[in-house]
C-alpha cells in the first residue's frame, strides 16, 4: 500500500473528499515527525512506537577504493511494531506465545 491508496481507502471508510483524508494523513505524519524530532516518542497502543535513535561514530570502508572513512554520528528514525501488529503479521508467533 502506498500514499495514495491509503488516502483513497480513508476517503471511502470515512465519507471524506480525497482532499480532506491527504490533509489529515499529512496533519498524522507531520505530527508524528515533530515528536520523534524532538527526540519524544510518539506511541499508538497496538500499533507501535517511532523513536529517535541515535547511532554512534564508527569507521567504515569506501567499497570503491578501499579506504578507511569516518561516519559522524547521527540521529535516525526507528520504528518498533507493538504486540497486535506483530501478532497480525505472524499469527503463529501469537500462537508459540500463547503456548509458553
């Protein structure tokens, strides 16, 4: 699913023009985007979690000469999915789970 095909999807659940499902995807995205730059977490209970994570400096190779380079460090999204989201995608680990 793309962009597009979701805001088309909200538009014929929600009785909504396209127009108004993209803005409020885009008012979702922003939002979400604002807290994780910030460095909040911005959480949804059976979905999951966007956070800041922070990678540390390391060296790293040029694969077309072969030279050691340095990589600064950086800050970069991360996304952990939540138990529901998970068990949908792998319904035989809700089952293993639930087995323990």
């Amino acid at each position: 699913m793309n962009r597009i095909e979701l805001v088309e999807k909200l538009a014929e659940e929600h009785d909504l023009t396209k127009a108004g499902a993209s803005r409020i995807l885009d008012s979702v995205f922003s939002s979400i985007i604002a807290a994780v730059k910030k460095g909040e977490d911005a959480s949804f209970v059976g979905f999951g979690t966007f956070k800041q994570a922070k990678r540390a400096a390391r060296k790293g190779r040029n694969p077309a000469t072969g030279e050691a380079v340095k990589i600064p460090a950086s800050k970069v999204p991360k996304f952990t999915p939540g138990t529901a989201f998970r068990n949908a995608v792998d319904p035989k680990r809700a089952a293993r789970k639930a087995a323990k």
